[in-house]
C-alpha cells in the first residue's frame, strides 16, 4: 500500500513519531491499528531516551490522578 502525504502533514507526523521515540513507519501502524479497532498489543513497543519522554507519552499521562508531592523541604546536606 502506497500513501501520499502533504509536505505539512508527514512534517507534523515525522515531529509526533520523533517525540514519541519511534520511526514514522512504526507510528503510522500505531495510529492505522487504533483507527482499525485492534488491540494495543499489536502496536509497537516504544522506546523512550529520556524520563521525559517516557512521562509525557504515558498512558496515564492527562489521567488527573491527584497525585502530590510531600511539602517537606530538603535536607542540607554536608558536602564538605
């Protein structure tokens, strides 16, 4: 199967499969899979380089779990 893309539309895809770790092919099966109604298994794992990445593509990611960080400040510590 052959598709044709815009310049515009495979920049933004190139962008969106970079952010999530992954080559624009194995992003476009992600995204045909899910418009398909197959199960995520069949998608292709991802490999994240940094803890950001990771964070920022989770599936929990925009979940509003509430979540909170302790408000205790940080111990000094001795360097020295």
């Amino acid at each position: 199967m052959t598709l044709s893309l815009s310049a515009e539309i495979e920049k933004s895809l190139m962008a969106r499969a970079h952010a999530r770790g992954v080559s624009l092919d194995d992003y476009l099966q992600e995204l045909v899979a899910r418009e398909a109604g197959l199960p995520d298994a069949t998608a292709p794992r991802q490999r994240f380089d940094n803890l950001s990445g990771l964070l920022l593509n989770s599936p929990l990611a925009g979940a509003n779990l509430g979540l909170e960080r302790p408000k205790d400040y940080p111990r000094p510590v001795d360097l020295g």
